[in-house]
C-alpha cells in the first residue's frame, strides 16, 4: 500500500451509502461524507447516514445549480420528472471541487451496479463519469470488483481485494452486510427526492411551462397546499391548514400577490408573479370558497403584492357553495386529481 488514501464519499442516506463508507474503513483510509441540498431533498437523511457510519459530513447547498440542471437534462428523465443521471453527475462534479481543496485522491459512492434500471447500468455509471471530469478517480467499495479498476486501485491507494462485487437488485447482500457491521435501524429503500413523487413533478412540469426560468424560491413555494392554474397562465397556491397558510406567506416573493380573507377563517393564497388582473378575481373566489363562510355570505378578501407588511386594498368577494361548482376544469392543473390531497 502506497502511503495513507483520502477519500470523499456522497452519502444520500441510505444503506448503501452507509456501506460504503463500512467497507472502506476497513482500510487505512481517511473518509470524508458529503451531502446536498436542493429544493428536491434535503441533508438530514446524508447527515444521520454519516453520523451512523462515524465519519465526518458535510451539507453543501447546490439548489441554483441544481434547478437549471433539473430545466434542461443533458441525459432526459426517468418516469417523471427525476434526470438521475444528470443528477449523480453534477454532485460528483460538485463533490471534486471539494475532493480538490481537501487534497483527496478519489470520490466513492454507495451505487450497486445493475440495482436500479436507469441510473445504475454500467453505460448509466459511465455517463455519470463522463458528466463528473472525473474518470477514472470514482470509487464504488460495493460493486467495484465488478467495474474497471480506478486510478486509486492502480496505484496501491486502495486495496481491490478488500473491495466487494455486489450485483442486482437484491438487498440481501447488503442486509448480511449490516449485519456484519452490527448496523441496526438504518434507513428502508425509499424515494427521498421529490422528483420522483408523480404530483409534485406534475406541478414543477406546469411552473416550468408557464415560467421556464422559474426560481428555486418558486419551487419552494409549489410544494404547499392545493395547486390551480389561473386564466393569465400563472399559478395559485392555496393552503389546506394553518402551517401551510404561514409556509406560504413567508416564502411569497416581493412580486408575488398574497391573499387571505379578513372576516373568516380562511386559506392563505399566493399567485405567483406575472399575473394578469383577471387572475386576482379567480383566486379570490377560490379562497372564499375554501373559506368557513356561511352559504351566501360576502368575504372580504385583502390582498397585497410581497404580503401586508404595507397594507392592502380589500375587494368584497361573494362565497360561493362549499366545493368548486363555481370553477371551470379548465382553472385547475391538468393532473390536480391525481394528486391534490
């Protein structure tokens, strides 16, 4: 062995990753743990995986990166909205840069070949590199005996032997390997990014058609409460309960209208900016029909571009009937029936 190795890991949280990090410790290694934030999953699953394993991890924001990414796929999506690909290439590329200013020799993963069907095939793993810059120098310890060896492989740095050649999807090998490691509540397999949730990627599909340079503070602001698509092609939010309501007036931007009913107990709603005069009327009438007001009952509806922090002008909306007779399918985002909850 050829002096000391330094390696950076990207822990996304789950078992494997955990893994990884089990099976290079074996070594005379020292590791490192990253983990991302983006406004499609957050770092504590990567931090609990890193506390679990025992090394230190690092949370690194990359959500304007990320978003632009997610806009315009070089490697297109899986099923909906998810370009995994794309994805795993950009956090090794952002993960090098930090591999660089620490002086490590390789990044690893805790990606087993052939376990998932688009983002883990032997091409899908060459492509990820190919994205990376980084050929070559990309360590996975669970299926490496199975892949081309890497530089750090090569040059003695890491022991090939001590390395492992886990194929497929079955999680059997994996959970003797727990075993082994005496590792007890870690993480079930699970979809953690929300890219591959069917109605949030129906939403962000309708904000990317309407705004195609929509902003990461926009993405955040359609992940609460119901979602209508208004006559002027913009987009409003309406709170389903109290945490959704305050959720939503604190990410409204300064150019975003935001409205609540001043007599009733009622939604908060949000459009998003770039409305048209019209759209103001129909959200209005949507909140007084999600409102407790009685059957007939006149709502005072306020509302105020950025919130009320200055105040607001205060039109007088008629409460429709409980539900939304009242509206046009054709107001509402093409899937909302699938996953308005």
């Amino acid at each position: 062995m050829a002096g000391r190795a330094k390696g950076v890991g990207l822990l996304s949280g789950g078992l494997d990753s955990i893994l990884a990090v089990k099976v290079l410790q074996e070594q005379p290694i020292d590791l490192l743990g990253l983990t991302f934030v983006t406004p499609f999953f957050g770092p504590s699953e990567g931090l609990a995986a890193g506390a679990m394993a025992g090394i230190e991890t690092r949370a690194i924001d990359i959500s304007e990166v990320h978003l632009e990414m997610v806009k315009k796929p070089r490697y297109g999506y899986g099923s909906k909205l998810n370009p995994c690909i794309d994805c795993h290439g950009l956090m090794l590329r952002e993960a090098a840069k930090i591999m660089e200013a620490e002086g490590a020799d390789f990044l690893f993963t805790g990606e087993v070949l052939g376990q998932r069907p688009m983002s883990q095939r032997r091409d899908s793993l060459r492509s990820v590199e190919k994205l990376s810059g980084l050929s070559g120098r990309i360590l996975r310890p669970l299926s490496a005996k199975r892949l081309s060896p890497t530089r750090v492989e090569k040059e003695g740095l890491v022991d090939r032997s001590m390395l492992l050649g886990i194929y497929g999807r079955s999680r059997k090998p994996q959970m003797e390997l727990a075993l082994k490691y005496g590792l007890r509540g870690y993480p079930q397999p699970g979809g953690g990014c929300m890219l591959t949730n069917e109605g949030f990627s129906n939403r962000l599909r309708n904000l990317l058609d309407i705004n195609p340079g929509a902003s990461v503070s926009e993405v955040e602001i359609i992940k609460w409460g119901r979602a209508f698509k208004l006559p002027g092609k913009t987009i409003c939010m309406v709170g389903r309960n109290e945490s959704e309501n305050h959720r939503l007036e604190a990410l409204a931007g300064a150019r975003d209208i935001v409205l609540r009913a001043s007599d009733h107990p009622g939604p908060t709603c949000v459009i998003l900016a770039g409305s048209e005069p019209r759209d103001l009327e129909t959200a209005s009438s949507l909140l007084a029909s999600y409102s407790a007001a009685p059957k007939g009952a006149r709502v005072t509806v306020e509302f105020q571009e950025g919130g009320f922090e200055r105040g607001g002008e205060r039109p007088e909306i008629s409460a429709p009937n409980p539900g939304r007779r009242n509206f046009s399918r054709g107001c509402f985002f093409r899937a909302a029936r699938r996953y308005r909850s």
